[in-house]
C-alpha cells in the first residue's frame, strides 16, 4: 500500500470518530425559514421578511411574508439578515503549513497528518457559513477521500469540489523537489504531477479524472511561496497549457491557472482556461482578454496580505526566495482586484487558505475585497452567484428553488458592514442545521 493510500485510510479511521455526533445530518424534512432580510446570491436587492420553503434538502420556494406550511418545523431567522451558504473557490482544506522551516516541514510532515488534521479543517471551514469549497491544490488521494467522507455524512464539511495535484513542469510552481537536493526527485510519485510536454498534460489529466478529480489546476507561472522560481515567468508552453485545458475539457472538467505574470496570464485565458488565480501582473490589455473569454479572476486577497505581513514581520518563517517575492506581490494583488473590477471582469471569491491564515477565517476575504474597491454586494457575489458559475453548478450558490437549502444568517446588515461575514451565527446544509445561535449544532 503506497503512501498515498496509507493517508486516505488514515482519513477514513479519522473520521470514524466524528461520525456519530454528525449522522443526523443526512435526515431532513419539511422546514420553513422566516427570514427578517434576504440577500440571495444573484446580485438583486435585498428583501425584507419572506419565507424559505425547503423540502428535504432543496429549496422548493420564497415567498413574502412569514408563512407556515402545514407540518413543516420552524427556523426563525425573523431579525437576522439571511444569505445563501458561502463558496470559496480557492482553498487548500488539507493544508496546515505549520510555522518553521518550509524544507524541514516538507520532508517531515507525512500525508497521515495532513488527512487526520483535514477533518478539523473541513469542520472550521463549514461552521464559519462556508458550505461549498473548490479545492485548487492537495495530495489526490487525500481530497477525494474527504470529499467522499463528507458526502457520505461520515464527517461535516462543505461540499468539495477537487482538483487533486496540480499539473506544472519541472522547476517551476509546485514541483515539490524544488530547493531540495536532487536525489528526492527519486521518491515515489513525488513527480507524478510534472508535465513537460502536451502528451505527458493529456496523460496527467486522464489520470486525474480517473482518481476522482472534478477540475483540473495547473502552473502557467512561477509562484511566491515555492523556491527560486519567477513569478512573471510563463514556465508551462502554450502547447502542455492547450494540451490540459482542451483535455479536460473534453472529459467535462473545468480548468483553473495559477497565474502570476502577464504573459502566462494572457496565453492561459486565450488558450481556454476558466479561471486564473492570483492575477497579480495582469493590465489593461489582459482585462480585456478576460472579458472577451469570459474568464473569472480569482483574486486571493487573504494570502497575499497575510504572506506580505509574514516577510515584512517575521521573514525567517520564510525561505529567503519567497519572502522577497511576497513584499512584490502582496500589494500587486490589491491593485490587481482594483483595476479587473473597475474594467468589469467577473470576480469569484477565493482565500488560497493553505495555514498562513486559519481554516475558518475565510470570510476576512471580504473586508479586503471592499477595501480595494469592490461594492458588498458584489463581493457577496463573489462567493455566492459567481462563485456557483465558476464551479458550473445549478445546486448551490444562491436562495432560489430548486438549489439546495444552503443558508447562512448574520445578525446586522452586511452590506452596511461585510465584516459581519466573520462572525456567522447560523448554518444550514442541505437542510439541515449545524450552526445555531452561534454554537454548532452536536
């Protein structure tokens, strides 16, 4: 039994011991939310008092006023401002990335811990109102053993969306031998995800889908947190970048790039890509790349201000190549995000949470995204309506019939303060309660 497989069992026996306490989560039932204000995911105004009718675990109408269906069980959300379940579509749920020596850790830290410390995280990530995850980046095996875990009601969690490992070439974002000495590139399936051609991206990506993969990350460009590589660089050719996307999307996957420079950027979105994440040298120019192929900019506001703060404040808990890039690329970020939604590129929400900042603390994304000039309304959006879009689902992003009952309610109103997103006091997933009055549901 490789590595890989011995971590997914870890998970599995993990879980085991959560499960009890969760299993009612699976069992639903005629309920109606009275809901004192609605804000529904799609962008449209917010509503005062309605109900939300919601059988088993889908929505089935909204209707003004506080109704009660006959035998249907009450939440009374009647002074709390009510949204659809949160989306994060750039999170790393399996990473901790503990403080000290990134090389030390990263031959160190096996995949047991990162799958037994995952079901901890899942759990943070769901009771803070995140009820729906894309995971752009974690060991296959792992991900899809949480995502199954999950979906099984052995564990609580968001629902997953999962890339698995993603693609890149050698010496470049996420090649995990890098600044390691060579020798290492003899590990088993330590190289499993480097492409340095079109035939080996097509390969890649078949296999991924075979192991249980919805989408399909890659690494156009170099990056901040691996070593010695160039941000501003394309690393991956036009040809393995073609080879990726036209392959998955032929299997029906979607495609999200890793993409720093302008020129990785702009190749990526012309050659078919879905989402680029980061954005951080984009221009003028590349905005109108994005709008002309309808590419959504994933901006990652949260890691790009905790790494800069992480160089600036304490860079020895850095390797020197990634400290000095990250006092370039943290601010980029947030003039990056400034000037795509002005130019009115679509905008889906996204943390890249991988340890730097908590599982669970997610939602500090929005203050940021407001900060660098986006509307709430719109940076609700983001992590609602847009983000379903980006994940291609019809199931989950907003307060509509037919979606399921994914809900989360706030006490104020955050269109006149974003940051009460930090603080949610109310969760659903399809259905069923697991946040109330501030305390999960046991």
């Amino acid at each position: 039994m490789n590595g890989m497989k011995r971590a997914a069992l870890a998970l599995g026996v993990a879980a085991i011991a959560l499960s009890g306490a969760w299993a009612g989560a699976a069992s639903a039932k005629d309920v109606v939310v009275h809901a004192g204000r609605l804000i529904d995911g799609t962008g449209a105004a917010a509503r005062d008092k309605v109900s939300i009718l919601i059988h088993d675990d889908r929505i089935t109408a909204i209707q003004p006023g506080f109704v009660t269906p006959q035998g249907a069980e009450i939440v009374d959300l009647s002074t709390k401002t009510v949204l659809p379940g949160l989306i994060d579509t750039h999170d790393h749920i399996t990473a901790g990335w503990h403080m000290g020596d990134p090389i030390r850790n990263s031959v160190t830290r096996s995949d047991y811990e990162d799958a037994i410390e995952a079901t901890g995280f899942v759990r943070d990530t769901l009771l803070a109102g995140f009820t729906a995850v894309r995971d752009c980046g974690a060991n296959t095996a792992v991900i899809v053993a949480l995502k199954k875990s999950i979906d099984g009601a052995v564990i609580p969690g968001p629902r997953l969306w999962v890339a698995g490992t993603p693609l890149g070439p050698t010496g470049g974002h996420g090649d995990a031998v890098n600044g390691l000495r060579t020798e290492f590139a003899d590990i088993p399936h330590i190289a499993d995800n480097i492409i340095d051609s079109p035939e080996a991206a097509r390969i890649a990506v078949r296999r991924l889908k075979r192991e249980g993969a919805d989408l399909i990350k890659i690494m156009p460009s170099g990056g901040v947190m691996s070593i010695g590589d160039d941000p501003t660089h394309q690393l991956m050719t036009d040809e393995e970048i073609k080879a990726v996307i036209d392959t998955a999307h032929a299997l029906g996957m979607k495609v999200a790039a890793h993409a720093h420079g302008k020129q990785a950027i702009d190749h990526t979105i012309a050659l078919g890509v879905d989402s680029i994440e980061h954005g951080s040298y984009a221009d003028a120019g590349s905005y109108k790349i994005f709008k002309q192929y309808g590419a959504y900019l994933v901006p990652t506001m949260l890691v790009g201000e905790r790494v800069y703060q992480r160089a600036k404040e304490h860079p020895e808990q850095l390797n020197p190549s990634t400290a000095e890039k990250a006092l370039v690329i943290g601010p980029l970020l947030q003039k990056n995000l400034r000037d795509a939604y002005a130019a009115g590129v679509k905008i889906a929400f996204g943390t890249d949470t991988f340890g730097l900042s908590r599982h669970g603390e997610n939602a500090q994304e929005f203050a940021l995204m407001v900060g660098a000039g986006m509307t709430p309304m719109d940076a609700i959006k983001a992590a609602t309506g847009n983000a379903a879009d980006l994940l291609g689902s019809q199931d989950v992003g907003t307060v509509q019939a037919g979606r399921y009952a994914d809900l989360i309610a706030v006490d104020g109103d955050p269109l006149r303060d974003i940051r009460l997103l930090e603080t949610v006091g109310f969760v659903m997933k399809g259905g069923a309660v697991v946040k109330a009055g501030g305390k999960p549901i046991t």
